[in-house]
C-alpha cells in the first residue's frame, strides 16, 4: 500500500526489501525475544542505503512513549539510565540520527494517523512475541497513566531535567571535590523539598543544611 501512497502524493522514495526476519529465525533460539538482533540488522542496513542514497540525515519514528519505555527498559533490565536523544551520531560514527516525533505522545500520533487516512503496515515480527519487555514496560505506562493521570507527561520532563549531582555516578559528577562553601547552594538539600514549601513559612525554625 506504501508504493501507492507515496506515488498519489508525488513524494520520490526508495523501498529497501532485505530478508532480516530468516537470519533472525536461524540465529534466535525459539522463545528468545528477537528485538536486539532484528534492531542490529535493520540499523546496518540503514546506513549502508543512506551512504548509497547520499542522505545526511536518517529519520526515525519513535515517539515520546517510546523514549519512556527505553529509558525504563534501560534502568530494568540493563541497569542504566539511559534512554533514547532526540539527535545522535550513528553507531557507525558516518551519520546523523534524528527523532523528529521525540515529544509527540503515541495517542496524539494515532489519532492524527486516523485523521489524515495514512497507510498503516503492520509489522509482523517485532510485535508478534508475548511478553516482551517492551510489551511490559508499555502497559506498565498505560496502567500508571490510567491510575494517575499526567504522570507520563511528568517522568518525560524529568528526561529534561537532569541532575548529576543527586545520582551516583562518579563519571558525571565528581563526589570527591565536594567542599563547603558557605554559600547557599540551589542544587542542596533543598532539592527534596516540596516545590511549594517554604522555610520562611515557619517561623522561628532555623533552617539548617546537613
């Protein structure tokens, strides 16, 4: 249907057609998820169309729920934080990879996918297998979000609003130049305080900083 489409439209395009999903079966045990390896192929083969294309910039499609999912996907199971930028260099150091839906929600994306009639393909090997992670982290977010709603909204701002020096890791933050100052510090203690809390609210209490 894709062909169709995009020739009603006059947009120019290149459809590449390369048999991963064989290579996929023979490498991965029966029952293994198959994400990791099928990502591999697909990220090789995008590179090597764009180098023969001559593009300079290789778009992808996932949306602000997708970098939520690997942000917990990472943190779950590969014991990072980290998730997916908006812009980065390809593993292969030759190109640029951009996210231009990063902070769109998937059901804005559904909605405005139904309103303007756009060909949707399924896909019949990523979402096929029971039990992803990636199945379980997405209904983990949709139950959160059906219980406390705006809470999506309020973890993918946190992806915004980074503070090294409130985590663990030595590599971002150097814990062992920590000195007194004697100077307030914005990033202090006070960063557990309630945004809306105040010490000049309690009277008489002295305000003191372990």
């Amino acid at each position: 249907m894709l062909p169709e489409y995009l020739k009603s439209l006059g947009v120019p395009f290149h459809i590449e057609t390369q048999d991963t999903y064989s290579i996929v079966k023979q490498v991965i045990p029966e029952g293994k998820t198959m994400c990791s390896l099928c990502s591999r192929l697909r990220r090789g083969i995008l590179y090597r169309v764009a180098d023969e294309l001559k593009a300079t910039k290789i778009a992808l499609g996932h949306h602000r729920d997708d970098m939520l999912q690997t942000f917990f996907l990472n943190m779950f199971f590969g014991g990072k934080l980290k998730g997916m930028p908006p812009k980065l260099v390809s593993d292969d150091g030759g190109h640029i990879v951009i996210r231009p839906l990063a902070n769109v929600a998937e059901k804005d994306l559904v909605r405005w996918a139904a309103q303007r009639a756009f060909p949707i393909i399924p896909c019949t090997l990523c979402g096929s297998q029971d039990n992803l992670q990636r199945q379980q982290i997405g209904n983990m977010l949709r139950e959160w979000e059906k219980k406390y709603p705006g809470r999506i909204e309020s973890m993918f701002t946190a992806l915004h609003n980074v503070v090294p020096s409130h985590l663990m890791d030595r590599a971002q933050f150097d814990f062992s130049q920590v000195r007194t100052s004697g100077v307030p510090e914005p990033e202090g203690d006070l960063a557990f305080d309630d945004a809306g809390f105040s010490p000049a609210s309690l009277p008489g209490l002295q305000l003191v900083t372990l």
